[in-house]
C-alpha cells in the first residue's frame, strides 16, 4: 500500500502553460507539506496545510497555489509556469504528535518547463 | 533564520567501515531533529527523529545523537554496506514552526564492494 502517492510522476510542459499535481495520503495524518527540490537537491518547504487549512505558506509565488478538498489530499496548481519552476515537487505528510512528528514522504513529481 | 549545514558533501568509504555524517544548525530552538535517506530519483526515507529532549536515537546500525547547545547532530553507520549509498539528509524543524523542515544539502554516500 502506498502511504503518500503523488500523480503524475513526469511531468514536461511549455513556459505560459497551467498544470496541477495531485498528492494524496492513506495514513491518516492531519498535515501535509509540499516541498520543492531544485537542480542542485536543495530541499525547500513551500505550503503545509493541517486539516485542510493553511498553516504555512514561505515566499512563494502566488502563480503556486495549493488546495486540500480534504485532510487526505492536497494538490498543487502552477499557473502561468516559468522556465525556473522545473524541479521535483515533493508531497509529505505526518500526524502531530509533540515532537514525535515524522515526515513521511511521496515518490516525488519532475516537473519539466520548456 | 534556521541554516543547517551538511559535511562532508560526499563521502566514497570500502564496505564495512563504520562512518559518521555531521549536521549544524544555526538555532538551537528546534522541534526536532529528522535524518532522511534519498535513494537517486526516489523520495525521501525517514531514517531518525530525535526529539528535542533527547540527546540520542538508534535504529538497528544507525545512531543519531544532537547536541543543541553546540548545534550540532552526527548520524552513525556502522558497518556500512553497498546498499547503505544513497544522500542523506538532515533536517531541523524549528520551535513553533509548525514542523517546517529546514533541510540540509545533504551528504551523498557512495560504499564500494
């Protein structure tokens, strides 16, 4: 069983174009996270949301904006992409528990703008 | 603002060395303190967590010890294998930041037979 599954897993499109990427998780957890890992592996959170509201939103553009129907799921839509937005998109997850909070990662989206 | 630094870079060991990963961080005012691994075009693998009242964390060949006055956490592997290449990552999530990882570049391990 997968725990967090984000679609699709490629991603290849043109500069000017809008897409989504959807994340979904079955543990249960009441925070989900997305992160972005550019060309050099640098790790950087972008938005977290705990049942379903916003709980974090770092310096990011408002082309990027994230929306959870549900505490289960949480996509990501990049309107109007630019060239710099190509990297890998990361959906994690966990459930607060004082300190004991792990993050449990999905497999990751390689967003490609041409 | 939390910075948190990962050396060395990279590290090439022969297998069944016994290695240490180092980790700082610019502010001791964490939540806690998470090691990752990512496998090359994978996610990332929660490895350890240590609280912020822990000094230490094990699981099976790996520890992992923080020291927030000094800033600093080391992940231990001992007896490393070829399966244990992969980058490792360190993260520190800052008080009252919501479990906001601030990540490291992280360490990318290669262990050759």
């Amino acid at each position: 069983d997968t725990a967090v599954s984000q679609t699709p897993k490629y991603l290849v499109t043109q500069m000017g174009n809008d897409k989504s990427i959807k994340c979904e998780q079955n543990l249960g957890h009441d925070t989900m996270y997305w992160y972005k890992q550019d060309s050099k592996k640098f790790l950087k959170i972008m938005f977290s949301y705990n049942n379903k509201e916003l709980i974090i939103n770092e310096t990011v553009p408002n082309r990027f904006s994230p929306k959870s129907p549900d505490k289960a799921h949480l996509n990501l839509h990049i309107n109007s992409l630019e060239l710099g937005d190509s990297a890998v998109y990361f959906c994690a997850s966990s459930q607060e528990r004082e300190g004991l909070d792990t993050q449990y990662f999905g497999p990751g989206t390689r967003l490609t703008v041409l | 603002k939390q910075e948190v630094t990962q050396i060395p870079a990279a590290l090439s060991v022969p297998e069944g060395e016994n290695l240490v990963l180092n980790c700082s961080f610019t502010d001791s005012a964490i939540y806690n303190l998470q090691w990752f691994r990512q496998d090359p075009g994978k996610g990332l693998t929660s490895l350890l967590l240590i609280q912020s009242s822990q000094r230490e964390q094990t699981s099976g060949r790996l520890n992992a010890s923080l020291d927030k006055s000094s800033g600093r956490s080391t992940l231990y592997i001992a007896a490393s294998q070829p399966g244990d290449s992969a980058t490792y990552l360190c993260a520190a999530a800052p008080s009252g930041g919501y479990n906001k990882l601030i990540f490291g570049a992280g360490t990318r391990l290669a262990v050759h037979p």
